[in-house]
C-alpha cells in the first residue's frame, strides 16, 4: 500500500497555450472501500505507464517499512512506578497497601482480564509469622509458537521493614511499573513467536530472616504449581526483573543464570546500544529466578544488586532502607531496561 499522505503523483508537461508551463499529468488516490488504485481518466504515454510500474516497485518495500514496531516508554514506565507509591506506597503483606497494590495491577489488565488472559494464583505461605494469604499475578499474551517467555517480578515490600518509612521505589515498584509498561506493548503489538506471560509475585522477600524456606514464596509455589500441570516444560526462558531502575544502572552478570542466556542477555546489550549499562560485577543472587533454575528452567536474573553507596551505617547501600526512594530511580534506566527486555524475548524467540 502507499502512505495516506501521499495523495498525488504529478508528472509535468507543457501546456498546448503555454509550452513553457507545467500541468499535472496524473492525479492518483486510493479507494478505502475497494483497497485498489483508482486513475481518473487519462492518455498515458508508454513511459508514464512504464514510470507507473516502477513506481509501484519502488514504494511496496518502503511502505511495509512503514509498520509500527513495538517500543518500549521508560517515562511511562516512571510515571507508573510514581502512581503505584502514591496508592501504594507500603505493600508488606497483610496492609491495606498490599490490597491497593494488588488492584493497581489488576486495573491496568482489565482488557486481558476480560478475554480470560489475567490469572489470580491464590496460595497460603506457612511463614513466621503464621499463615499467610499470597497471590501472584499471571498475566497471558498468547503467540503463535508453541512455548513461553515468562518475565517476572514481585511487587510486595519487605515484611521486618513494615514499621520504617520503607516504599521499595526501586525494590519492587518500578519493575512491577516494568511489567505493566511491557503489557501496554505487548496488547498492541501481540507476540508473534512464542506467548509472553507476565508473573507479578508475592511474597519475594523474607518475613523474618532471608533463608531457603523464609524467602522467595510467590516463585517457590509457582514453580512447584507449574511443575505438576506441566507448565515448565513449556517455558523456553524465565527472566527475573530486579532492581533495574536505579539512577546509576549497571545490571551484574548473575553467574547462577542459565548461561546462554547470560550470552544473550550481552547480545541484547549490543543491539540496543546499552552494553555499557551491563556486567561490570559478576555475583551469584538468591532471587526469584532460583525455584525455577532448581527445576530445569532456563534462567535469567536481570537485577543490579549495587543500588547506592555502601558504607559502614548502609552495607548494602539503599537496598532495603528508607532511602529507595522514587528520586533515586530514573526514566532513562527503565528505558534501557525496558529495551533490554524487548530485546531478550526477540532473540529467545530467534533460537532454533
């Protein structure tokens, strides 16, 4: 098809009054109804009919060109993450936040709700502080290759830190605000390899003290979920969003990821341009990419565990304190991230 702005083609010709002067030999518009070319009536020489078919040649590859491709907004992602603190700015499990949280993903995935495509896992977690109610959030775009690329994150606040001023911008808001930005791509652009799920999951961080059995709660339960209904055979890469927002982005290379993935992941890097946000540590993380990894799934961790000075009074800089804040996250990390992640389920899909 031709661009709408390109309404018409003039050729010029002397005039019979004026030889010198120039008239348009051929008007050319495009029927809506009918999708074919419409000439209004006209004596064409062999070379204007000649000049036509060329002209047909030469824009079919230049307008299929022309079709939008999917992009990424690191503002809009920003501004999810400052909307999702405004709601829900503590999300510990058992608040009144973790509720507003839950609803502010829920709203932003009305129209996949709405075809079946939004899954509520609802589970109870035996943790130290007694029982807890968790949920994790299945969100599915279906594709037209037989497999998945899940892409998760979790979106609740650390437990211990329900008594501080703690909002986890940077821990838990902007990768879930990530997540939704990803889903605004993905509903109009649908995948064309294998489907995409996005898993926002609950209960990532310990209720007491990190270990094996008080961390990692939405995964651990998914993972075992997905295990008995055959759902993990069917997943082609997992990858972890962690932390990626942070003003001064440098995402490390998480040595206990699938290793093809980790070579992929600096592939990605390359094509977008961002290799320099990439791998400068090398580090193991317990994070939510483990439960699956135990399983046979291939893993990735995308996560920058360096978030902030570190000092003697905030050994791990502004992680899990009441710094991480939205002013120590930025739109230009969420943008490569976002470009990252895009970029991950493009070459996965690649793969024979």
């Amino acid at each position: 098809m031709i661009p709408d702005h390109i309404h018409c083609l003039s050729r010029p010709r002397p005039s019979a009054t004026n030889p010198g002067a120039l008239e348009p030999a051929l008007s050319l518009s495009k029927s809506l109804d009918s999708q074919a070319w419409v000439f209004p009536a006209a004596r064409f020489s062999r070379g204007q009919h000649l000049m036509l078919a060329l002209l047909f040649i030469l824009l079919a590859p230049a307008v299929q060109a022309q079709k939008p491709s999917a992009h990424f907004n690191g503002q809009a992602a920003y501004d999810l993450t400052a909307q999702l603190l405004k709601v829900a700015p503590k999300r510990f499990n058992g608040s009144a936040g973790h509720l507003k949280a839950e609803e502010f993903i829920k709203q932003h995935f009305a129209a996949e709700a709405a075809k079946g495509n939004l899954e509520t896992d609802t589970f109870t977690a035996s943790t130290p502080a007694g029982f807890q109610t968790m949920h994790n959030y299945i969100v599915k775009y279906p594709g037209k290759k037989d497999g998945i690329i899940v892409l998760v994150s979790h979106y609740e606040t650390n437990y211990p830190l329900r008594d501080i001023e703690f909002y986890g911008a940077n821990d838990g808001a902007a990768t879930s605000a990530l997540l939704i930005e990803i889903g605004n791509v993905l509903r109009t652009h649908p995948p064309e390899g294998y489907s995409v799920w996005l898993v926002f999951d609950d209960g990532e961080e310990a209720v007491k003290a990190w270990g094996p059995s008080d961390s990692l709660y939405g995964t651990r339960h998914l993972a075992a979920k997905w295990a008995n209904d055959g759902t993990l055979g069917k997943i082609k890469a997992l990858l972890v969003a962690d932390m990626i927002a942070d003003k001064d982005l440098n995402i490390d290379y998480v040595d206990n990821s699938t290793p093809w993935l980790l070579d992929l992941l600096k592939v990605a890097a390359k094509n977008t341009g961002h290799s320099a946000y990439t791998f400068k540590y090398h580090e193991s993380e317990e994070d939510d990419h483990l439960p699956f990894a135990q399983r046979g799934v291939p893993v990735l961790d995308v996560i920058d565990a360096h978030y902030g000075p570190w000092t003697e009074a905030a050994p791990d800089g502004y992680h899990h304190t009441a710094q991480d804040t939205l002013d120590k996250i930025s739109a230009k990390s969420l943008q490569i991230s976002g470009d990252l992640f895009l970029e991950m389920i493009r070459l996965v899909n690649q793969r024979p």
